[in-house]
C-alpha cells in the first residue's frame, strides 16, 4: 500500500566495484508505505543533483555498511578499522549536503548515524573494544538479528523518541563505532546505559539517525514497523 511516497537509499559498493544493499532497508520502507529508491554512487555532486531533481524524493536513508575513512574527520586509521570506501565516503557526503540543501529529511541507520555526526564536523571511535575496552563488544552481536540485546532511552521530546512512541526500547546492536565528538549543531537523544551514542537529531527534526538496525527488527518488533510508518508519513505532513 504505496502512499505516493518516495525514499531515496544509499549502497554500499564492494571490493570489486559491486552495488550492494541489504533487503531490510527497502523492505522497511515499503513497510512504512514508502517506494524505496537506491540512489546510484554517483561521486560528482552534479550528477548526484541531476538525479535528485529527476527522481525528487521526499526523504532520503543512509543506510549502515562500511567504515569511514578517519581521515576526513583529520584521524590517523587505529587497530580495528574496518573495511573503508572512498567512494562512498564521497558519495554519501555529497549526497547529505545536497539533501540538507534542498530540505529533503534525512534518516541515518547505524553508519548512516556516523556519516551525519562526521558531515557536522564531528568524529568517530574507529574500534570500540580496542579504544574503549572488550566490553563494548557486546554492540556488534552474535545473536540474531532480529534479537534485541540492549536498551536505548531516548531524551525527553526527542523526534526519534516520539516515532517509536516510548521513551525506552530494546534493540539490537550490529556496530563497533560510534560517535565521539558530537558534530555542531547536533543532539545526542539515545544512549545506551553504558553511555554510547544511539540516537542522534537536529533541533527541527528533519535530520535523525539511530546507531541500531529498526530495520531488521520491522516483523519481530511492533515499534520498529511503526517507527518506520511514522517517519514516512512524516515526510509528507
């Protein structure tokens, strides 16, 4: 059930140059009542505007996939950094500043999260076990996806609090980095007890971001179907 509703969608690009997303972050829009668009890896920020005027969305997904590169937020690489793309890096970059440009709401899941923090001029811990201690491993589950292992409580009148409709969820947890120095004009609206990041918005809400994955949680879990419904509709009120 579309309602003419349109959500452009960042992909990853592997070592070989391949496109690749995940079904869950098409499979959550079209959930939420949204048609689901990939946006082609267009590093030229011209070509990546052609295609915005062209395809004119109503919000735009940053999905969760590689590490960032530190250096674009003025770091050396520490022990445990993953796999980085440039590509993407410029990519997805490009395509928040456009997006922000032509106030199109954004909704950042797990790197998604970290490119916004990164974008506002903040920076990242590359390895949370190695940086933080081994007991932060716990956020890059073994258990099943769709298995929550963590609570997130949400800052009273927080825009993400509200789209899931509680002040506290348990979630499931895919990542081992998370934001450190919060960007500029960002507010950190869900943590973890043990004090990590997971939710993150702009004052207006028109960008939000969490570090989990709803997506994957969308027929296990009422909220996080919902979650998605919400921000869709949103994007045409």
């Amino acid at each position: 059930m579309y309602k003419n509703i349109k959500v452009a969608i960042t992909c990853d690009i592997d070592e070989e140059e391949r496109i690749r997303m995940l079904v869950y972050y098409h499979e959550a829009i079209t959930v939420g009542g949204a048609v689901p668009l990939i946006v082609p890896p267009y590093t030229d920020e011209e070509r990546l505007a052609e295609w915005l005027d062209c395809v004119q969305p109503d919000g735009l997904m940053l999905s969760g996939g590689s590490d960032i590169n530190p250096a674009i937020y003025g770091e050396k690489p520490e022990a445990g950094l993953g796999r980085v793309s440039e590509t993407r890096d410029a990519y997805e970059l490009a395509l928040l500043k456009l997006a922000i440009g032509k106030g199109i709401p954004v909704l950042g899941i797990c790197r998604g999260l970290q490119t916004i923090n990164v974008a506002f001029g903040g920076t990242l811990i590359q390895d949370m076990p190695t940086q933080m201690g081994k007991e932060y491993a716990y956020h890059d589950q073994k258990q099943p996806t769709w298995q929550p292992v963590h609570e997130v409580t949400f800052s009273d009148n927080s825009k993400v609090g509200k789209l899931f409709g509680t002040n506290r969820i348990m979630t499931n947890s895919h990542h081992h980095q998370c934001t450190d120095r919060l960007g500029k004009g960002l507010i950190a609206s869900g943590h973890t007890a043990d004090g990590v990041i997971e939710a993150l918005e702009t004052p207006d809400g028109k960008i939000m971001a969490v570090q989990f994955h709803p997506e994957r949680m969308v027929y296990t879990e009422r909220r996080m179907s919902e979650f998605f419904s919400q921000w869709c509709n949103s994007l045409k009120s």
